[in-house]
C-alpha cells in the first residue's frame, strides 16, 4: 500500500496549489492512510493539516523541504518529538539569520540538528539530482554518502519519482545504481504540489509569479505536464509495478513516522511570583485586592455575589492551571497603567468577575450578570481567549515591546498573518501573469471589489460587460477562472496585528520563528487560529484607533482645559449624552455613528448604560438576519408585548424583551431549556458558528432537543428556540464584548458633548478611522459650534491643536492635513518658528532647505503662507502694501515659485562667502506686488479639498442655496420638519454609499450639505438604471418621498441626477 | 495698395486640422462627415476610444472608454485609427501647403506654415489665398483653420485658437490673440499646471504679466510663451523637404491579371522610384506594395476610381519586402518583387498599384582585406527569395529555439549580415542540461516533419502494433508513455504522450508500402511515436538514427 511521503501545499508560498485540508481530503478519498506534508522552509500548514487530518482518520506526517546553501532542498521527514524540535531549530536558524523570505542552511548547521530526522533525496530540486548535474554518478554517490553521514545511513531514503518524463527516468537509474552500491532503500513519491490535475494551471501562474514572468515568457519554467497531482495507491503502485519494494518502503517508513503536532510539548510560562507563594495564591491576592476596590470589603453584605462568584471562578482557574495565564495578562495591563497607557480588555474576557477584580476589564459582570461560562469552561479544554485593547500606534508598540524584553525573543513572537490571495491584488497579479494590459488590468480588478450585495442579474458577465470587457473572450474567461481558483490561496506570511504568543523555555522549538518586516519583530509561522489549535494561548494587543482618540483627549484636555478627567469615573446618566443620542447626533462616536445606528438610535431612544450595550449590539448582521431589530424596537416602544419563548427563559431573555440579542442569552437558553451544561452551551455555539459543518449541527441539534424534551417543552416552542438559535449563532455578538464597546461609545460621546474642540482635534489626529472622512468631521464639529481654523505656517502644528478663541477654544488644523507635505518638514517648520518669527517666503525657504517645491507650492495654494509676515526693516508703508498684497493664496503661490528655484552659482558664492542669504533674499526682493488676481471662492474652494481633502470656509452648497432654493430643494435640516410622505427634493454631496448584504440590493447613500446629513434611499430597480449616476457622481440631487417616522428622516428616491455647482473633488466613503 | 506693394509684404499662413485623426478617417470615408464618429485604437478585445468628434461628445462619449461601452450608443460609428490614414493626411496637407508656395513649414502632424510672400501677384490677397487654401482643403476632404498673420507664430497659434479663417493685420497680434486659452501654446504640463495655479488661463492674462518676474519663475519657456502671448515672437520658417515620401501610384483602366503584365508596370514604377531615390542620393530599405483589387471579380461590387476610397475596401493586397541593405537597382527590386508575388500572388486582378519606398541611406562599407568575401548582400536576398518562392517564407531562415516544452518548438529568424550578428542575443533561452551529467548523445533524432499519422495497437496500454506509410510491424520494445502538455491558457494549447519504440517489420516481407524498393525498406528502426490528446490521433515523431 503506497503512501505519499513528499506532498507539498500552498504554504510552500507559491510552489503548491492545494491547501492542506485539500491534500488531506483527496488523500481520504483515494484512501491512502497517512500523507506527509513537506513544505517549503516551514512548517506552515502543518497545523492545518494536522487537524484536517485527525477529523479525516489520517496519520498526518510533518516535514519540511530546507533549502540548502549548496542550492538544493533537503527533503525531511520528522521521526520523533526531539526531530521535530530540530526541525523547528534549524528553520529559526536559517530565519533569523537572513533577511525576511530568505535563508539557507549549510551541512554544518545540520550538525547536531539531525537526529530525529529522516532525508529523502529528492526530486528534481533535490541533492541527488543537483550531484548527478554536477558530477554525474560518483558525485552523486559521493553526495548520500553526505547524507548517510549527517543524518545516519538509516534515515536515508533514496527517492524515485516518476511524472512520464525522460530525464527523470534517467536520474531514476542513476539513484537506483546509488542505492544498490549502498544497500540503501528506495522509496518512491510523486512530489506532489497540488491535489487535483488541473490545479497544475494555478500552479504554472504561480510560478509566472514567482519569478516576475508571465506565461509567454515563463517558457521551461512552467511545469512539463499534469502529473504532480496527488494520486492513489494503485496508480502508484502501476507507475511502479517494477519497483514493488519502493512502494513497499512508503508503509515502512509511514510507520516509522511517530511522531505528530499532537505531541508537541508546549508549555505556558511560569508567572515569577515571591519566593513562598505560589501563583495561584498571588494570583488570589491580587484578585481580593481587586474585589475589595470594586465591591466594597468582604464583610459587605453587598459584596457576596461577588465574592461567591470569584470564588468560583478562581476554583475554576486553579483546577485548569490557568493563574499563571491570568497573572501575565495582569502584568501587561500594570505595565499600561503604570506608563499612563489606555487599556481595556475586551472580548469575552468581561464575563469574568476576576478579570474584571484584576482590572483587565472595565465592565462589571456581577452588575450586568454576564455569563462566565461563555468565557471559560471546564468542558472545553482551552485556553481563555483576552483581549486587550490599546491605543493603536506607539503606545500599543511599547505594551508589545515589554512583552519581548519580558520573556525574552525566543518566548515571545508575534502570530502570523497569512495573506491570502483575495480581492484585487490577487486579480492584478494573475492579470500580469495572463499578460494583460495594465490599464485593463485595472477595470478587472475594479469588478473584483464589487458591491457586497449580489442580485440575481449581477452575474460575472453582467459585470464585465458593465465594465467594457467581453467575458466571452479566452483571456477574460481564463482570468476569471484563475482568480477563482487562487481565492484564499496563501500568498505570503504578514505579521498578525497584536496576537502574541508566550512560551516557557524555547518556543523555536515549538514552531519556526521568523523576522517580521518590523525591526525588532520576530513572529511565528503559525496564524492566530492555527496557535489557538495548536493549544498555545496567546494574548491580543489590538490597536484601536477610538482608544487613541480618548488618550489623545485627555492629554488636550489636561493641558488646554487644566482638567483631569478619569475615564472609569465619568458621570454615568449624563443627560446631555443621552439627548444627544436620541437625536442621533453622533458622527464621530465610537460605534454608534453609521447610518444604521443613526436610523436606529431615535427609535430605541437610549436612556442608561445597558441601551448602549443593546444599541452596539443590535446593529449587526446577526440581529438583522434573524429579523430581531423590529421585534425589540416595537416592544421597547410598548407597541409590542414581550414574548419570552418559554416561561423558563424569563431571566434570560426578559432584559432584552424576549429577543435574543448576545450569544450568552444563546448560551444560557441551551442551559435552562435542554439542560446544557455551560461548555456544552459554548461547544453548540461553536456547532452554529462561522466553522459550522452540517453533521456537527445536526448532532447538537438532536442533543438540544432531546434535552428540551426532557424539559417538557412542547414542540412548537421547541422549534421557536431552535431556530432563534440556529439564525442567530452565526453572527451573535457577546454582551460582554457588547459592553466593553459601549463604555467607549459612552467616553467618546461624553467627550463629544462637553469637550467638542478637544475631542475633534483628537480625532482628526487618529485618522484614517471610523465612518466619515475628516471632511465631514469638521463640518459636523463647525455646526455644533466651533471654530475651526485653516492651515497657517506661522501657528500650525503637524497635528491638529487648540487655541484660545476668546472665553472658548478653536481648533486649528494641522499641517497633517497638507497632502503631500513630509513630516519632518512641517517639523522643522515648526522648530524654526519657534526660534524666530517666519517673516517671508523666501526665509521660509531658506531657513527650511528640506522644504521641496512640490510641499511649497501646496502649502501656498491652501492659503497656508497667507500669514507669513513682513521682513523687518522696511518702510512703514511697503510691508502694509505687501502685507495687503499678499494675504491671498496666489500672491504666495507667485512668491513659491521664485523661491523654489535654486539659487545660480552667483548667489550660491555670495551665501558662501558669509553673507547672511536671508538678508539677500530680502535685497533682492523685487517690490512689486504680485500681478496675480485673488483666488474666487470657487477656486478656494477647489484648491481647498485638492490641497487638504476638505475646507474649513462655507460648504460647497452653502454658495448656491439660493439657486437651489429657486429649484425647490430642501437644505438637510429642513427636512425634519416635514411630514412623511411629503415630495421632496434634496442636494448635496455624497459623503456615504452604503449597499450592505442584508439590504436586499437598496443602497443607501448619505448627502451633506451645509446644515446637516440627510440620508437617501435607491432602490434596485432605481440603482439599475442609474448606476453610473449613483456610483460616479459626487453631488447629487435626489427627488423622492420624505419618510419621517419616529424622528428618523430619510428620502426614498424615485429620481437620481448630477448636480454640478463646484470642481471641489469631495470624498466620500463608499462600502462595497 | 499695388499688387507690387503686396508681394514685399511679409505674411505667412498657417493651416491647421482640428480633430486631425477623426478628418483623417472621414477623408477616407466621406460618407461619415456628419456623422457621430470615434476612433479606437489597442489590442482587441480591449480597444479604447482615443479621438471623437463634437457629435461623439455631446452624446455622451468620453474618451479613455472601451468598444464595447461605446458601442451601447447606437448611432455611433465606430472605426480604428489609422495611422496610414494620418501619414497620408498629413501628405496631402503638406500637398496643399506646396500647391500655393515651395516655402513650407511642416510644423506638426495637424498645422503647417505656408509663406505667403511674393504670392499676392499670382493669387491675389492674403485672405483671398487663405480662401483658396480653404477651398483646396475641402477638396481634399479637410476642413480647415486657416490663421493669416505677418507673425510665423501668431499665425500658427491663431490657427489653433480661431475657427474659419481669420486675417489678422500687423499690429493687432496682441489684442487678436488676448481671448485665446493659453493650451493653444501646448505649454509643458508643468508649466501648464503653474499657470492654472495661478488663475492665468487666457493669452492677455499671459501677456499682463511682468516679464521678469515671469522669467524669474518659469525661466526661458515662462519668457517664450509670454513672448507668443504678446505676439511679439518671431522666429524663421523651417522648411519643409519638398518630398521625403516615395511613393508612386498606378490607376490601371483594365485590371490585370498576369504577373507578366503586372511586372511591366511595376518595374515602370520602380525605375521612376529609383531615379528619385538616386537624385537624392537615397536608396531603399523596404519596398511598400499595394494593390487594390477587382471586387467585382467575385460579384461584390464595381471598383472605385477614387484611390482612397478603393484601398479602404476590404479587397486590397499588401506586402511590405523589407531589404537588407539599402538598394535602388530597380532590376534587381523587379526581380524580388517578382518572386515575392509567385510565392503570394494576389488573390483577384489589379486595378490600383501604390509602389512605396522607404528611402535610407545608401551602404557604405568598406570590407576588411583578409576577411574571406562573403556574397553580395543583394544578391544572397535574392538568392533568400528565390529559395522562399520554392520552400515558402516561413521556411527560410535561421531556425532560434523557443524556450517551451512544446514539441519541437523553434521559430525562423530572418538572416542578418555578419555585421549585425555580434548584437544577438537569445534573451530568455535558458540552455538547461538533460539527462545525466554531461554525456553527450550518442543518438541522433530524425525529426519527421509533418508528422505522419500512424495506427497504433495498443496491449495493456502499451504500443504493440504499428503502421504509417514507411513502417509497419511489430512493437518489439516501448518506452513511455512521456507526457507533455502546456500553454493551456492558449487555443493552441498541446498534450500528448509520446513513446520511444523499437519497430520489426514482420518477416514475411509485405511490400505493399509506400516505398518504391522493397529492398531499401528498414527491416527495424527506434521510432519516437506520440498520442495527440487533443487531435485524438497518432503520430509519429521522428526515428533515432
């Protein structure tokens, strides 16, 4: 019975064309009984296939393929746990001795590194057949000799690989010479790269991508035919009915194989605890302490729930040996604390009451009765998952820094990303491969980002043909085809934003460790789940930009305001919040600011925390799936009675008004309805979660239902939880999650309400993030009231600040905010006005010689240099009249261009020679005012949004209302007072397009114009006719019907057209 | 004002052809002046639309779009551009220029310069040649701007920016010029972006600047076009070489069918082409035919006498002898010519001969004394086409590798001088070595080409059995199957399995085959067979000798 010892996968990053699952499918299917995978330089896919495997009933072999300095690949095959670990060892070496995506391995690294270690010799990249090229027969002989020496004549395979190739067959009769000379074994493979034949097309664009080529000029380099699929035993075994004992040996060999990842030997680290304790008992200290401040002290009658429920959790965590876990975590959070750094704990993490005690998490789970079972139970045997949230950029790296000095590179490695082939990039580069045209190339991989809603019409031809290209044509078919074969394909390893995995003592010898992109960074070969599988627990600094914006507050607030506002301590039914919210005037809070949100905060009308976590939670697809939103919003506005399925789901469901809305109201359904324990409630979670596979369902199904049975429960209400259940697992969101989210929704809008400047000022320096663009942003900020100010070299800074505005604040935008001008440079502008006032243009220049041209000339056409003063020393009357004359934008534009120029070689040894160049510039100043003609308002506006992607002067429609007034359309504001029904016309740019999966192909589209957002609504049919219009125009006007129900405007559009009053490129954000 | 006063007065006249690639096209096709028209240009299937007309734009169509958006609209006629169209455009517009003045400037591709001097006495007023330029234009299927100035460059830029035909008398350049968009200058994107910065967008807005702060900003060009917008350049005319196109044309009465015939006036062609060539000491690198065919020869329709419009007919021949050396013996041309049309005749008779020449300079070497004497290149081309009217033209060359696994994959490579064939370089061959170690082959392969069919019994899989017309017999050892296959994304594409196989022809001696002796019949041989996958057949490749 063969077995394949030497399969490749796509994890050899370009040189395989099967994911692991596959190989190991098709190996199930051609029941072959064990398959090693043998990828490049890595153990990559290992994990993967190691589970698939295990589901499949399959013996998962690992190897690897090593390149050797020498330039071939070792082929090798793990043995046992210690060859494992050397495998491990020597990837890390290579790794981390060579730049990112390279590395190889000389005989001598081998040296005490083999053991455990079986070597094949290869196929055509393999170290017989580099010997034979170089030598003929004797090297090669020579060359296992080699082999036999440093892994051990007995762990040396000669291997025989036969694809109907001459020259194999060739090399095949010199090995068989080799093998009969050293009484060696023979084996036979078929160096598999991908699992199906006609996946050898993937295979040969992958290799077009390899080596920048494209298949016409690929030539030799493309595989020779269709013959590294997998295949089954007996066709093998026919390929080599003249060989029986190299099939023979695959079994032998198999079995010698021990060793899987099942073994692997991980351990997490100990927590240094003081000499004496243990870490439990610290970790229980700590928790009391923790307790003590939250609850109030052990004798308080109030405190018992609390205490009963960390007891319990605590026996949990000492039976599951988890109080070190606990302890690390603790100890990040302290480092954060301790260095002024946000942190909050989200996820899962919040049900419990001890991460909660140990400050890891901000939300009470005894006050909000969350069920702890979703975060750890004793059934699952896994680690907890915690998450801990940051402010994204160098805070959130120093917190990742301290977990690397903490344990040391070798005990602490980022987790993998896996880039996948997907979306556009994967078009382009298949595209390239198909040699495709770059300007082609570009519209097809425009249709690959399509709209996220697909209606039955939107076939693939449709929308090649809507894009100009004919699908019918081979290369358009042949592109199309191939970018469905490579979807999610690896394409290379990325480094996973905050995942970090720890290890006590070596964890190179638990999984390769590789240099990342980012200095100082080494991450592992394995991605975040393929480590949560691999029962290695880690623990997620996750950047998030909201954080960021809260700390950046805080700090504006302390030093503008002179106030310290502590986040954990904000007045907690802050009427202005929770009016602000009602009215759904919340663009640039924390969750709560999408159109959805908007439309949906007037109705649930929020008035205390807890309608915060509902309102987080009931905007997502799970609660829209299930059809679950109107159900609770017509009962929360008592149109509406609560129904609870079932008497028994009362406490369960009755918070929410009989809807499920978190999968911990999923989880304890299952626990009082059919009797689950808390681990079987989480494992049916998981059943119906996004890896749901049809058998696991059905059997939970029959579990729950017996269970329910037994809870005499009739059947209709025991079809009414199933499939609440079933609708809904799938997208739940945790109400812990829920809740740790609504605490920043409720700190950002408690910022936005009383500390506007500030909280604008930080958001506009956290940017790229949330729904709207910073344009938008600031013209929000201005109709609430304040005062924005342009960009000005002489008062800006690189980030947007605060200055005093007499008793208020204004903001002033920063220099951040000047496409195209470099940091450093604004810098530097910075620290020479600080030594001395800018006085001219061409002191600006002189004085900043980095400035370049290009950053010049943008500052000057936003009016940034409008402001620069006069030289000193000249007559009272000239700087008036240039003060006079150059307070408009192409007065400086004129002054940029001479300034700019570089200096001949005259002038360039009159500065030599010692002469101050400013006081040059200022003799050779040519008096005359500029000859240029102010910008109009339309240029300003223009030169505004191409200079700074938006304008802190009126809003483009604000010039034309009275035209557009004359037309009979609304400003946003006016519509409010309306009623529904009525016929009206709107105008104004697109800041939002939104076509959601859910919406059943209507898009939703967002205008802005001076006095606010009004939102509007196209049909398919609409969209259809319309599409260019609707996609490629930035302002519209829309004629339709007003709907205004219950404070929630929006007008559903029966007509569509371009409104062309401005050449201003406005933005909008478009969700496809 | 006498007539005397008028021929000493400087002017020039420029001419110039809006929507220059659309006209070109249109003069070809009359039939599409009033038309909505765009010109697309790329490879299919992903053409663009490069020009269109102002009835193209009000409708909608912007260029950059594909043919298959463009063709939603439907009464847009669509046409590729056509760059011969443009060269031949442009031919007749220097025509124009030439038929009022020797004096010509060909400027760009759309605009020249005619200098008026000295015509008054034979056309009359400047605006009256400027009408006869218009009309002669017309004729030639233009519509033109015609600019008049005493100015070179106001003329020329005036052309660009006015329609019709404007006059403009000395002194009025400034103020004539002030309402024209600066892009009439085609400044440098650059400086074109500069001055849109600034809000500078017209000719007076140009001109109000101050000079030296100008120069100071956008240097000698800043200088140069504020110069243009003031009307105040001056500059010399370039002229023109009156012809550098050798082209001759024959419109035949009767259409001709034999090559005898057709020779005769081809080489009364040639002889008038060389004589050019000669006088200008020129010689010729390629030869350009044409011939616009007899449609009516197969009942299509009945030829035109108008040469544009025949050689935009479907029924035309083209061939393009490129020589290897520059050449204007027209004998020897005859005789290339010759051959090139009895190894490709036309396909219908002759009613229209367009004999270009490609003019270069002529050869001069001066071959080492020691070198051995290789034949004259002349002669050895006409040796080349003598061997491509037996053997075919893609059969004569030197034969280059293609880098593929495709069975007997080569192309054939034209044949260069020993002077050119240092420069070669086989880019992207990568000589890979086969087999084991370094052993040379001690077999040769005998490529059959074409590959006979054969018929193949097959036992277990395995050729046991096989005839084709030199062989039959047999199977005594097989080797195989060899897969290849490849190039799958091309219709093209190749798969088959070959085998090696030894072959013994019975010993009974069947002499029914093809050979004519039975005695020089193989009695065995190593043949190289193969199964064709996608044409369902055998073959046979080839024997080792």
């Amino acid at each position: 019975m063969y077995t394949e010892l030497h399969a490749r996968s796509a994890f050899s990053f370009l040189e395989g064309a099967s994911i692991p699952e596959e190989l190991a499918g098709a190996c199930a299917e051609r029941e072959m009984g064990a398959m090693a995978l043998l990828d490049r330089d890595g153990v990559y896919g290992a994990p993967r296939f190691h589970l698939t495997a295990k589901k499949l009933s399959l013996k998962a072999h690992i190897g690897a393929e090593v390149t050797s300095s020498a330039g071939w690949r070792y082929p090798l095959l793990v043995k046992s746990r210690a060859g494992y670990q050397n495998l491990c060892r020597l990837i890390t070496h290579m790794k981390l001795h060579a730049k990112k995506g390279q590395g190889q391995i000389a005989a001598e690294d081998l040296a005490g590194r083999a053991a455990g270690l079986i070597c094949l010799t290869g196929g055509e990249e393999g170290p017989l057949t580099h010997a034979l090229m170089q030598g003929g027969i004797t090297q090669a002989t020579q060359s296992v000799r080699q082999l036999c020496d440093l892994f051990g004549r007995e762990n040396v395979y000669i291997e025989l690989q036969r694809h109907f190739c001459r020259e194999e067959e060739a090399r095949n009769q010199a090995a068989r010479e080799i093998a009969r000379k050293l009484s060696l074994p023979l084996v036979a493979t078929n160096a598999v790269c991908h699992a199906l034949p006609h996946q050898r097309e993937v295979l040969d664009v992958f290799t077009c991508i390899r080596h920048h080529r494209n298949l016409n000029t690929a030539g030799r380099l493309l595989a020779r035919n269709s013959e590294r699929h997998l295949k089954s035993p007996a066709e093998m075994e026919r390929l080599f009915s003249d060989l029986p004992e190299a099939i023979a040996n695959t079994q032998v060999l198999s079995s010698r194989l021990q060793f899987t990842l099942k073994d692997l030997g991980y351990q997490f680290p100990k927590y240094p605890v003081p000499e004496g304790q243990s870490e439990m008992q610290f970790l229980r200290e700590r928790t009391h302490e923790g307790m003590i401040a939250h609850y109030g002290s052990r004798d308080d009658a109030s405190n018992g729930r609390a205490c009963k429920q960390i007891e319990g959790e605590l026996a949990l965590i000492e039976k599951l040996d988890l109080s070190g876990y606990f302890l690390i975590v603790w100890d990040i959070v302290r480092f954060c604390r301790e260095h002024n750094i946000l942190v909050q704990g989200r996820g899962s993490a919040a049900n419990s009451a001890v991460c909660y005690a140990l400050g890891i998490t901000a939300v009470d789970p005894i006050g909000m009765d969350l069920l702890f079972e979703r975060f750890l139970s004793e059934e699952r045997g896994e680690w907890p998952d915690i998450d801990l949230d940051l402010p994204s950029g160098d805070q959130r790296e120093r917190a990742i820094q301290y977990v690397y000095d903490r344990y040391g590179k070798l005990g602490a490695a980022m987790t993998a990303n896996v880039i996948t082939f997907r979306g556009r990039s994967a078009a382009r580069e298949i595209g390239k491969a198909l040699s495709i045209e770059p300007e082609t190339l570009n519209r097809l991989a425009a249709l690959v980002g399509a709209w996220e809603y697909k209606d039955a019409n939107d076939t693939m031809a449709r929308q090649f043909n809507d894009a100009g290209l004919d699908a019918r044509h081979p290369l358009i078919r042949n592109f199309f085809d191939l970018c469905v074969l490579v979807q999610d394909l690896p394409r290379h390893l990325g480094q996973h934003s905050g995942g970090m995995v720890v290890c006590q003592g070596q964890l190179d010898s638990i999984v390769p460790l590789e240099p990342a992109t980012m200095p100082g960074r080494v991450v592992v070969q394995w991605d975040k789940e393929d480590c949560t599988d691999m029962g290695i627990v880690k623990v997620d600094l996750l950047g998030l930009g909201m954080m960021a914006v809260l700390e950046d507050s805080l700090k504006i607030i302390k030093q503008d305001y002179g106030e310290e506002i502590d986040l954990g301590r904000l007045p907690a039914n802050d009427h202005v919040v929770y009016d602000t919210l009602q009215k759904a005037d919340t663009v640039g809070m924390f969750q709560i600011e999408s159109r959805a949100q908007m439309a949906c905060l007037p109705r649930l009308r929020p008035t205390c925390f807890y309608d915060i976590v509902v309102q987080v939670a009931i905007i997502r697809p799970g609660p829209i799936v299930g059809k679950m939103v109107h159900p609770y919003l017509k009962r929360r506005q008592k149109r509406e009675l609560p129904n609870c399925l079932h008497p028994s789901l009362e406490p369960v469901l009755a918070r929410t008004l009989g809807v499920p809305l978190f999968q911990e109201q999923l989880l304890r359904m299952a626990m009082i309805a059919a009797g689950f324990t808390g681990g079987e409630a989480e494992e049916l979670r998981r059943a119906f979660g996004f890896k749901r596979s049809e058998a696991r369902m059905k059997e939970v199904e029959v579990k729950l239902r017996r269970g329910m049975e037994r809870n005499h429960i009739d059947s209709e209400t025991q079809e009414k939880i199933v499939q609440s259940i079933v609708s809904f697992a799938l997208y739940g969101f945790p109400e812990s999650h829920a809740a740790s989210f609504a605490l920043l929704a409720y700190a950002s809008a408690y910022l936005k309400c009383h500390y506007l400047p500030a909280f604008t000022a930080a958001l506009l320096n956290n940017q790229p993030m949330g729904f709207y663009h910073p344009a938008t942003i600031v013209k929000d900020a201005q109709r609430h009231g304040l005062k924005v100010t342009p960009i000005d070299v002489t008062r800006s800074d690189w980030p947007c600040k605060l200055e005093k505005n007499g008793q208020d604040f204004a903001l002033r935008l920063g220099m951040r905010y000047v496409k195209g001008l470099r940091e450093e440079a604004a810098q530097e502008i910075v620290r020479q006005r600080g030594l001395r006032p800018l006085d001219s243009i061409d002191s600006l220049k002189l004085r900043v010689p980095s400035l370049q041209k290009s950053e010049l000339t943008a500052l000057a056409e936003i009016g940034a240099l409008n402001f620069i003063e006069p030289p000193c020393g000249l007559s009272p009357a000239e700087p008036m009249n240039r003060r006079k004359a150059r307070s408009h934008r192409r007065e400086a534009l004129w002054q940029v261009e001479r300034a700019a120029r570089s200096e001949g070689p005259l002038l360039r040894e009159y500065g030599e020679l010692g002469f101050n160049p400013e006081s040059l510039s200022d003799a050779l100043w040519p008096g005359a005012s500029s000859p240029l003609l102010p910008m109009t308002a339309e240029e300003r506006l223009v030169a505004d949004f191409r200079g700074t992607g938006m304008t802190v002067g009126p809003h483009p429609m604000a010039y034309h209302r009275r035209e557009l007034q004359k037309e009979g359309i609304r400003s946003a504001t006016e519509l409010h007072s309306l009623p529904d029904g009525t016929s009206v016309r709107i105008a104004g740019s697109v800041i939002a397009r939104q076509r959601p999966g859910t919406a059943k192909g209507f898009v939703f589209l967002s205008l802005e114009d001076e006095t606010g957002i009004a939102n509007a609504i196209i049909t398919p049919q609409l969209f259809e006719r319309d599409h260019v219009v609707v996609v490629h125009h930035q302002f519209l006007v829309i004629e339709g019907t007003l709907q205004n129900q219950e404070n929630v405007v929006s007008v559903k559009a029966q007509s569509v057209r371009p409104l062309n009053i401005t050449r201003a490129e406005t933005t909008s954000h478009d969700f496809h | 004002m006498s007539i005397f006063d008028l021929a000493l007065f400087m002017a020039f006249a420029s001419i110039y052809v809006p929507e220059f690639s659309i006209q070109a096209v249109v003069r070809a096709e009359p039939a599409l002046r009033q038309r909505a028209i765009a010109l697309i240009e790329g490879c299919p299937p992903l053409e663009r639309v490069v020009a269109r007309n102002e009835a193209a734009a009000r409708m909608g169509l912007d260029l950059g779009m594909t043919k298959s958006q463009a063709a939603q609209f439907p009464s847009l006629e669509i046409r590729p551009r056509s760059r011969i169209e443009e060269q031949s455009t442009h031919a007749a517009l220097l025509d124009l220029g030439w038929s009022v003045s020797p004096r010509v400037e060909d400027t760009a591709i759309d605009s020249i310069v005619v200098d008026l001097a000295g015509l008054a006495c034979l056309f009359g007023s400047e605006e009256a040649i400027a009408h006869l330029l218009a009309k002669r234009a017309s004729d030639l299927g233009l519509i033109v701007q015609i600019a008049v100035s005493g100015n070179l460059e106001v003329a020329l830029h005036a052309a660009r920016g006015f329609a019709g035909i404007t006059v403009i008398p000395p002194g009025e350049e400034s103020k004539r010029l002030a309402a024209l968009p600066i892009q009439v200058f085609w400044p440098p994107a650059e400086i074109l972006e500069t001055l849109e910065r600034w809000g500078v967008r017209t000719c007076e807005a140009l001109a109000k600047l101050p000079l030296l702060q100008l120069s100071e900003r956008l240097g000698q060009q800043g200088v140069q076009l504020h110069q243009w917008a003031r009307g105040a350049s001056a500059r010399s005319m370039i002229l023109a070489e009156p012809t550098l196109g050798f082209e001759e044309e024959m419109a035949l009465e009767d259409a001709v069918e034999e090559l005898e015939s057709l020779a005769f006036l081809l080489g009364r062609l040639l002889d008038q082409l060389c004589a050019r060539l000669t006088a200008r000491s020129l010689g010729a690198c390629a030869l350009r035919l044409r011939f616009c065919l007899d449609a009516s020869s197969d009942g299509e329709s009945v030829p035109s006498p108008n040469r544009n419009a025949c050689l935009n007919e479907k029924k035309s021949y083209e061939k393009i002898l490129t020589l290897p050396v520059p050449m204007r013996d027209s004998k020897m041309l005859l005789k290339l010519l010759r051959l090139h049309l009895q190894s490709d005749p036309p396909s219908a008779p002759i009613v229209h001969i367009v004999l270009a020449a490609d003019p270069a300079p002529p050869r001069v070497t001066q071959e080492g004394l020691f070198l051995p004497s290789a034949p004259d290149p002349e002669k050895l081309e006409l040796t080349i086409a003598r061997l491509a009217n037996v053997v075919g033209n893609s059969h004569v060359g030197s034969p280059r590798l293609i880098d593929s696994y495709r069975p007997d994959a080569f192309d054939m490579n034209r044949f260069l001088s020993p002077h050119d064939a240092p420069r070669i370089h086989q880019k992207g061959i990568r000589p890979k070595i086969i087999g084991v170690g370094n052993r040379e082959p001690v077999v040769a392969f005998r490529v059959f080409r074409p590959a006979p069919r054969a018929t193949v019994t097959l036992r277990e899989g395995r050729p046991v059995h096989i005839s084709f017309p030199t062989m039959h017999g047999e199977v005594a050892a097989a080797s195989g199957p060899w897969r290849t296959s490849g190039e799958w994304w091309r219709e093209d594409a190749w798969h088959r399995e070959e085998w090696d196989v030894e072959i013994r022809r019975p010993s009974i001696s069947n002499t029914n085959a093809i050979e004519n002796s039975p005695s020089t019949e193989p009695q065995k041989g190593l043949y190289r067979i193969y199964y064709d996958l996608m044409r369902q057949a055998w073959f046979v490749a080839g024997m080792y000798d």
